[in-house]
C-alpha cells in the first residue's frame, strides 16, 4: 500500500526530474540535433514571391475491373529525390 508520504515522495521526484531533464543540455541533445546542410533563417525568406505550380493532371495507366465496383482507374505512381527551386529566386534549391 502506498501511503500519502510516498504518494508525495514519487510524485515529487517525479517533477524534479522532469523539469531537470527539460532544462538541461539533455532534451538538447537527444532531440535537437542539426540538420545536414544546415537551415535558413524564415524572417529572411521573402515571403509570396514566387507563384506555386499547379501540377498537370495525372495520366492513368488503364483500368482494372473490380468484382466490387466495377472498372476502377489504375495509376502507377514513382518517387525520385530531385532538386527544385521552390525559394524566391537567389535562394537554393529545395531537395524533393
């Protein structure tokens, strides 16, 4: 059985080392660790300068029969990393 003393003991301890490992170099460590390449600063972005591109529709590859619904679009869709410059011009290219 807990008593009301060790409730407050865990609880207590409990709180302390929460708020050690909130500000300590701990979280630093494990959680913020620096992106490859290193980042931007956002205030410096200009923002709404560049039109964003809406994409062309998708061509479908054919069409499968579904013994549930019928003929049903079929598409095949590929992934590829490529650079494409997304920032306002003079800005480097974003990896996609």
């Amino acid at each position: 059985m807990v008593t009301r003393r060790d409730f407050f003991k865990l609880t207590g301890a409990g709180i302390l080392t929460l708020y050690t490992a909130s500000h300590g170099k701990f979280l630093q460590d494990v959680f913020a660790q620096p992106i490859p390449g290193g980042t931007l600063d956002p205030l410096v972005v200009p923002k709404f300068q560049t039109p964003l591109l809406i994409p062309p529709v998708m061509p479908k590859a054919g069409t499968i029969n579904s013994p549930i619904s019928g003929a049903v679009d079929y598409y095949e869709i590929s992934m590829r990393q490529f650079a494409e410059q997304i920032l306002p011009a003079g800005l480097p290219a974003t990896t996609v």
